[in-house]
C-alpha cells in the first residue's frame, strides 16, 4: 500500500514537472517595426510571420513606433497578418512613442491591439507639405475613399470602433492609451511586453488559444541582408547617399586619380536600391544637367555662370528626390518637412563647397606664372646651407627650390634671388633689413 501510494506520488510529480516544462516551452517572438513603413518592413513582417509559424510560437507581437511610411508596403503588411494563421499582436510600445498614419492602419488591422500608457495613434489623415512650409490635406476624394473604406473594413473585423477608424482619416483624429480603449480602438493597454502577455493570456484569436503567461520572449533578428536594407531604405538615408554619390562622382571628374568618382558609383547604387528604384525622373534630370554644369565649371571656369546654374539644378533636383508623392507616401507633412531639410541643407552645403572651389580655380587660372625675371629681386629663406660648390634648397612663397650662392649662407637666413637657371635659383645673402 506504501509503495503504491509512493507511486502515485512520484506519478503526479512527474506530471506536474511535465507540465510546467510544456508551459516554460512556449514562446511569443517580438519584431520592432519603428521609422518609416517601406519595402524593408513588409519583407520584415513576412520573414517573422514564417519564423513564427514553422518554429510554433504562440504569437508575433509587432511593436509600433512610426511617423507613417508607404501606402502601399501598409497594405502589403496588413495583406500578410490577414493572411497568416498565427495571431498578431499590435503593440505601441514604448512609452511616449506614436503610430501615426500607417502605423495606425497596421494596428486596427491586427488580431489583438494594445497599446502603452502615454502613447499616441491617429494623424491619419494624408497631408503634404505646402509651399509655404506648412502643411495641406489631400483632397482626392479616391484616395480618401479607399483608405477610409479598408480602415472601416479591417476595424469592423475585428469588432472595433467603425466610427473612430473613419475619424482617423477624414478628420485626423489621434487618441492617447486610455481614449483608444475606451472608445473599443484597442482592446488592452499594458505596460511593458511580459505585462501584455499576461493580459492576453487565453484569448482564441485565429481558432487557437493564446498561452502566453510566462511565455519566453525571443526579439526577432533580421539577416544581415535585411539589417542594412532596413538602414538604407529609409527615405532620408537613400536621399542621401544618391546626393553625396553624384558630388563624390563630380569631384572624381574633376580631379582624376581619387577614386572618388568609384565611392559615388557605390553610393548611387545604395541609394537608388534604398528606393526601390522608383524615382522622380525630373529630379534626375535637373541633378544630371547640374552635374554637367560643374563639370563644365571646372574644366573650363569663366564667370561661375555655369557653377552657379549648376548649384541650383542640383538643390531643386533634390527637393523632387523626397518622396512627397501620394497615395505611395503616406506620411505626416511635418516628417516630410524633416526630410527636405536633411536633404536640401547638405545639397547646399556642398554646392557652397563647390562653389568655393570653382572660385579658388578662377583665381588660380587668373594668376600670373612664377617664371624667370618675375622672380629676380624676391626675397626667399634658406632650408639648407648654401656655399659655392654646394647648392642646397630654399622656400619661396611655400615652394621649395634648388639654389645655389657665391655667399655662405646657414639654414633660414633670408636670400634675394638673382634669377633663375633652369630649375636652380642663383641667390645671394639677404642684405637688406
């Protein structure tokens, strides 16, 4: 009877043990989807939704913390959750951050939305910066009409409030933690990540039921491939390497041997991947006249006519290279007002650059040469002793020539030049004061 009884208890020991195995087993995988929505992030998204998926994990949580990003990559992303049978999560997170725009389409679109105390969604509404700095609705009722009806559609999907989804866009509505949850925008709000986990412990999402109380978390990693795709694809860096390689290309032409003109081929190539490619043709158009014009400016200076037109070419081809283009780009004016001024202020930074530069080479070409009688009488001073029979060097006018003296002359004396022989100054000592 004892060791029947031991047995039972060894039995239900092992079981427990077992379960709580099982239970430590389960794990929840993180993506951090923080900056602008591009190309990089839908491949992202895909790539942590088939880890999940073959690797069984009980949930992908994607964290959100982005001004917007594009249209058309937020369909895209919203396509793939749809699609997948592991439940999403969204998350804004952490505190003090915002999904504004597409940031808040992804998060009405996912299975499970929540979001940190002091967190903002909203701005949906599509804006672009207006000549005079400020900022303007888009007004195209297509465009408005298609976001609303999907923002609607994916809202009442998942049993949220149809009327904030439409409020988003149509009137740029934003909401903080609390008012998103009590208007049924989202359906938790949480502190950090373990916190989140537990409150949606044993909710079906997907015809499954979430075990995520105490699950391991496991922050997603992008390949190598994807990690410097994600840098480059931002819409400022990709800018931006395409306006430095085109200098770097300007600067290789114009002084052959540096290999400058390789790094800006790179550069180039960076950029218009970063892009997808698809960029403005005007801008590349007005950047290819403007790098022709300093060609010209440099190989042939004249009055800077050239230099200048060429200045400008490049400052208003970079204005079209930032992706203010709708619907493709569905970001907040302000963040677009942010890029024109990372891209525009380095353009004209390094156009004043070159403009320097083709000033220095105009003086350069306007200034008499140094040779013969226009050196007789000027005053040099001695590197090494100079005696008759044994030249040495002086420096005139930061040069270093050979000479050679009938006087005795020690190192950094003064020396008047006679005149010149050849490559040799014949000088004598410095008499004056």
């Amino acid at each position: 009877m004892r060791i029947k009884t031991l047995s039972l208890f060894l039995f239900a020991f092992l079981l427990l043990i077992s379960a709580a195995s099982t239970a430590s087993c389960e794990k929840v995988l993180i993506l951090e989807m923080s900056d602008s929505i591009t190309t990089v992030s839908d491949d992202m998204v895909n790539n942590a939704l088939a880890i999940a998926e073959s690797e069984d994990y009980e949930a992908l949580v994607i964290t959100l913390n982005t001004p917007g990003g594009g249209l058309q990559e937020t369909l895209n992303i919203i396509e793939s959750i749809d699609a997948s049978p592991v439940p999403v999560i969204g998350y804004v997170y952490p505190e003090g951050t915002k999904a504004w725009s597409a940031g808040t389409l992804i998060l009405i679109s996912t299975d499970i939305a929540a979001m940190t105390p002091f967190t903002v969604i909203g701005s949906a509404q599509p804006v672009q910066a207006s000549p005079a700095g400020g900022s303007e609705p888009i007004n195209d009722s297509k465009t408005i009409n298609a976001i609303v009806a999907l923002s609607k559609e994916k809202a009442s999907k998942h049993d949220r409030n149809v009327t904030a989804a439409e409020l988003f866009i149509t009137e740029n509505l934003n909401l903080n933690a609390e008012e998103a949850k009590n208007n049924n925008v989202v359906e938790y709000i949480a502190e950090d990540i373990p916190d989140l986990l537990e409150q949606v412990d044993g909710e079906t999402i997907k015809n499954r039921q979430l075990n995520t109380s105490g699950a391991n978390i496991v922050n997603y990693e992008p390949g190598l491939n994807l990690y410097l795709m994600n840098i480059i694809s931002n819409p400022i860096i990709s800018s931006l390497l395409l306006m430095i390689g085109i200098y770097a290309i300007v600067l290789g032409i114009s002084s052959p041997g540096a290999g400058a003109e390789i790094f800006g081929a790179i550069l180039i190539a960076l950029g218009l991947i970063g892009m997808g490619f698809d960029v403005n043709v005007a801008a590349l158009f007005l950047i290819g006249v403007g790098v022709v014009l300093l060609i010209l400016e440099l190989q042939a200076p004249g009055f800077g006519i050239f230099g200048i037109a060429g200045i400008v070419c490049l400052i208003a081809g970079s204005i079209f290279l930032i992706p203010m283009d709708f619907p493709r780009w569905y970001t907040p004016a302000d963040v677009q007002r942010s890029m024109m001024f990372y891209i525009v202020i380095p353009t004209i930074i390094i156009g004043l650059f070159f403009a320097f530069a083709i000033y220095k080479v105009v003086q350069a070409k306007g200034r008499k040469p140094i040779i013969g009688e226009e050196m007789n009488g000027e005053i040099a001073e001695a590197i090494d002793p100079i005696s008759e029979g044994s030249p040495g060097y002086v420096r005139y006018s930061g040069e270093y020539w050979k000479a050679r003296s009938e006087d005795t002359i020690n190192p950094e004396e003064k020396v008047e030049i006679l005149e010149k022989d050849g490559p040799v100054l014949i000088v004598r000592k410095f008499k004056g004061k």
